[in-house]
C-alpha cells in the first residue's frame, strides 16, 4: 500500500517567498545596471546598450549574487526559501539562454 504525501501548503508559501525574494533581488540589479548604462551612455553609448545586454541577458551577474543568498538561506536552515531561491535561479538562467540564442539566430 502506497502511503500519500500530503501537500505540506507551508512549504510551499516559504517556495513562493523565496521566488518573490528572488524576483526583487532581479529588478533591484536590473535598476542599478540601467543607472550604471544610463551613466556610461554619456560617454559611450555603445558601451552601455551591451553592459545591460551581457549583464542581465546572459545571467553572469546572477553568480554573483544567488549563490551567496542559496549559502546564506542554507546556513540559517530555511529550507523553503532556499528551494524558492534555486527554482527561481534555475528559470531565470533558462529564460536568459533562450532569449539570447533567439538573439543569435
């Protein structure tokens, strides 16, 4: 006899949090990449339309700041949120790679 898992709704409200937590690091990194190209733009335009497009197309910046935030939510066992962090990093690196090999062909 199979014995069911029941779905654990807190869980998955703690996923959610990390998603959302996730999505607010996004923009907050995309508005300090648009201020920096908006900066760079008065002196060379070209420079700042692929400072957003290598930033935040490819995903690179998400290195530097999802894996310490998956550390940090590991060291301070917050499981959910942890999951949340790496289900949202793993949809944005795959979104980010299709969108730029759209751009290449």
């Amino acid at each position: 006899m199979k014995t069911k898992k029941r779905f654990n709704q807190q869980e998955f409200q703690k996923i959610l949090s990390g998603l959302f937590f996730l999505l607010g690091i996004h923009l907050a990194i995309l508005t300090v990449l648009k201020v920096a190209a908006f900066f760079i733009s008065m002196f060379n335009p070209l420079l700042a339309a692929n400072t957003i497009l290598v930033g935040f197309y490819l995903g690179i910046w998400q290195l530097f700041y999802a894996i310490p935030i998956i550390l940090w939510l590991k060291r301070t066992q917050q499981w959910g949120r942890m999951k949340g962090v790496i289900i949202g990093t793993v949809v944005t690196f795959m979104t980010n790679i299709s969108i730029f090999m759209s751009f290449l062909n």
